[in-house]
C-alpha cells in the first residue's frame, strides 16, 4: 500500500454529489430515475426558473437558471418538483456522516460537497478502493450517486471530480498534468468564472497550458496576485489542508474610520462610505475571500453606538456592491443626529476559491423577477439596485437564514 501513499505528500478527495437535488428527489420516488426531471421555483408558474435538473433533462438542453417556459420548450416532457429543502439537508446530515466514517479529515464546502484526506488511511485499502467503496456505500445507502476526484491537492481532487459525472471515478497526478489538464480550455478550470475566462482570452491565454507558460509578470499586473495564484494551481501547486474546523471559523474584514468632526452632512458621510467600502473590497480581493454578511457601524456624537447589518442570499467583494449595501443600511438606520465614526464590516469570509454557483433556494420568489436573471446575485445587485435579495437584522437578532448554502453549514457545524 505504500506506493499509493508518499512519505511526504497527501492524498485528498474531492466528493461531489451529482445533481444532488434531483437525485434525492429520484431517491424518494424512484419511479422518477431515468426521467428528466427539474427543480425549479414556482413550478407551477411560466416565470419560474430551474434550479437544478436531472442528467436526462440536460441532456436535452436544460440549463441551471433557464426560465421554465424556455425548459419546457427543450423538453416537453420535462416533470418539474418545487424545492423540498428539509429533505435536502436531512440527505446531505447522511452523506457527511458517511465520510466521516472514512477519517475525521472530513471539511464540507457545500450541501453537496466536501474533501477527505484519506493520507493515514492506508489500513483501509488504496485510495481509489477507498473512493469505490465510498461512492458504493452512497448509492446502495442512501440512493445517491457521486463524482470523487483523488490528487495531492485540494485543487487537483476538485479538477478530478468535474472530469467524470456522473458516478466518476478520476485520479490526477502531477506528472500527467501535461495530457490530463493542460488542454484544457482556461474556462474549464475551477476558480475561472466568465468574466476572468474573456479577460484570459483578451491575453491570448485559451488553454491551461496557455496559462502555465504566461509571463507571472503580465498575470500580476493584469489580474492581480489571483493572476499569480491561479498559475500556481495550474502547476499543481496547492498548499492549502483538508480543515474540519474550518466550518466553524467566523471571520471578518472591516475599516472604520473617525470624521474630523461631527456632521450630518450626507455628501461627507457617503464619501466615507465608499472609502470605507473600498479599502474592505481591496482586503477582500487580496485574501481571495468572500462573504455573505455586510455590517455597519455608527458612532454618533454623543458616543453612542449602533452596528445593523444584512445578510446577503449570496457572496460578494466588490467595492460597488459592498458599498450599495452600506449605503441602504444607513439610509434605513441613521437618526439625523451628527455622526462621528462610520465603520463597514463583510462577515461570514469564504475561500473565493471554494464556492460553488448555486441558486439560493430561499430567495427563488424574488429570483424570478426577471426572466433575464444573470447567474451571480451580486449581478443582479448591480442591475436592479440594492434591496434585490436582502434581509434587514440587528446585531442583537438572530440571523436571518437567508442562503440554503449557508444553513447547510450553520446546521453541520450545530451537530457536531
């Protein structure tokens, strides 16, 4: 077995549940396997939009986010359920507890995703007897099929589960990458979204190899250290450790900053605003971090201190959204008393490289608004303006449970 384990590397999983939605559905009622089927908000209405579907209905064209009418179009046929997201949480409790089974180095990114470092658990077998078996153990326990990646690196294993859906099986190592992922289109490459893959073409860089051999400096001083990091993972270059405990971790960004003097001058109060909104996006993009949370701080005069923030469906960093979220905060929560400090706060940090594009199930009503919904909220959030999916609190609530995504997590780190 030792061949299968280096002294002085790791070896990771990256498990991915194929169209988990569908799938749990299809484990409910098993007279809809082999059907195309999709969950979509509002079924029963022409504006409703899909939220995932089963391999059959892609196969005929149906598309995460496509409005239903255009769905129905593809594929008459097309049987259509409304979210049933307790059922999806209850699933996703199992499938965790399973791999938990495996080894305590077990860190969920998602409601349907997660990595395993299975380096120490060479008495259970090789890896790819290890991954067999636990796809096995899924399908036959709980109904579900899924797609394992197995590489050194947490970028590689995710790489290796995109390969082979459904119910793949892919093993990357550094010295293939030459033939396994190199030529592969730039836009294939986990953590290259739409707008980064045209930014890559305008540089001539179209394949992966195109971006390993691309001058650091030009990368640097075109996308910034992302530029710079992205290449490094297209190496194969991943340091970053399987972390159970980083479900748990709260983290934050924020700049305050006190005002020469008390006012209520609103043009001075929103310039600081923005500033603040800048520096904390700058942060941001330079941990390649996002979150879910925008808080604000006033200080007024008298020392008297409130903090209010919002609970997105989605994640963001840009300087523009972020500011757009502070801004509505303060119209709703300033008193008209003089002001003498302005903090803005994003809480509930992500790694920009672990989140996944999904619809927040919570917020498909307010969705689908718009037939011409874009794939990102912080899209919308610059189209339509500020209030699109937002709910209000104060610090001392309970937060809102706003993104499915998010209380998935909030769910696993409470029953550990």
């Amino acid at each position: 077995m030792s061949k299968w384990y280096p002294k002085n590397g790791r070896v990771i999983f990256h498990v991915d549940m194929n169209s988990f939605y569908a799938s749990v559905e299809m484990a409910y009622d098993p007279s809809l396997k082999t059907k195309a089927i999709a969950i979509a908000g509002n079924p029963e209405e022409r504006r409703g939009i899909i939220v995932t579907s089963s391999y059959e209905a892609r196969a005929k064209g149906v598309k995460t986010t496509m409005p239903l009418w255009q769905a129905r179009r593809l594929c008459p046929e097309l049987i259509v359920l409304p979210p049933n997201f307790e059922r999806y949480r209850k699933m996703s409790r199992e499938l965790f507890k399973i791999m938990a089974e495996i080894t305590d180095l077990v860190q969920p990114v998602s409601i349907d995703e997660g990595y395993i470092d299975v380096t120490d658990c060479s008495h259970l077998g090789s890896p790819i007897e290890i991954a067999s078996q636990l796809q096995q153990r899924l399908k036959a326990e709980l109904d579900l099929p899924c797609s394992i990646g197995i590489a050194p690196n947490k970028f590689l294993a995710k790489m290796g589960s995109d390969m082979k859906k459904p119910m793949g099986i892919t093993i990357i190592r550094k010295r293939e990458l030459k033939d396994v992922l190199w030529p592969l289109d730039i836009g294939e490459m986990h953590g290259v979204g739409e707008k980064t893959k045209a930014k890559f073409n305008d540089q001539n860089i179209y394949t992966i190899q195109d971006l390993v051999d691309a001058d650091p400096y030009l990368l640097k001083r075109v996308f910034g250290v992302n530029g710079v990091r992205l290449q490094q993972k297209a190496k194969g270059e991943d340091k970053r450790p399987v972390d159970p405990d980083a479900v748990f971790e709260f983290k934050s960004i924020g700049n305050s900053e006190t005002l020469p003097e008390d006012t209520v001058e609103e043009a001075t109060i929103l310039g600081l605003l923005r500033k603040l909104s800048k520096k904390v996006s700058e942060r941001l993009i330079r941990k390649e971090v996002v979150g879910q949370t925008v808080q604000l701080m006033i200080r007024y005069y008298d020392r008297k201190t409130i903090t209010r923030s919002i609970t997105l469906a989605k994640f963001l960093h840009q300087e523009q959204a972020i500011y757009q979220v502070a801004v509505d905060l303060f119209e709703t929560h300033w008193n008209n008393e003089p002001i003498r400090l302005l903090g803005v706060t994003v809480q509930g940090l992500v790694d920009k490289s672990e989140i996944v594009e999904q619809l927040d199930l919570f917020h498909y009503q307010e969705m689908l608004k718009d037939e011409g919904l874009q794939r990102t909220i912080d899209q919308l959030t610059e189209r339509y303006g500020k209030t699109t999916f937002k709910k209000l609190q104060s610090t001392t609530e309970q937060q809102p449970r706003t993104s499915f995504q998010k209380d998935f997590l909030d769910d696993y780190r409470t029953s550990k």
